[in-house]
C-alpha cells in the first residue's frame, strides 16, 4: 500500500504518516509519531501537508490537535 501512495506523489514520511491514521482511526501528532518512529515535531509538518492535500483533517481537541 505504501508504494502505491508513493507512486501518487507522496514522500515516505506522509506515506508512513497516512497510513498510521489508518490503522489507529486518527490519533494526536505524538501518537502518529510515535507509530511511525518519527519526531513528533517533523510530524507536524507532515500532517500539515496532509491536511492541505485533503487527506487528512485536523481537529482541536483542548490544547491538542487531532487528525
């Protein structure tokens, strides 16, 4: 499934990323990160590319953002 998502123009870490979601159902960057064995500061950046790509959304949850 990975390959298929980097043959639709995304880099490794949004592949892992979106496919994390998948699995957890959504979760919060540390979450994602933490499946991913990812900084969860890097995550961020990545999710925000997700998001501006509709792939993911984001939603705040408290201090939290949720994807």
């Amino acid at each position: 499934m990975e390959a298929a998502l980097l043959q639709l123009g995304l880099n490794d870490e949004e592949a892992e990323l979106y496919l994390a979601m998948l699995e957890l159902g959504g979760g919060f960057a540390s979450q994602l990160a933490k499946k991913v064995i990812r900084k969860r500061s890097s995550s961020y950046h990545t999710l925000a590319r997700l998001v501006e790509k509709g792939l993911a959304n984001r939603t705040s949850r408290g201090r939290y953002s949720f994807y």
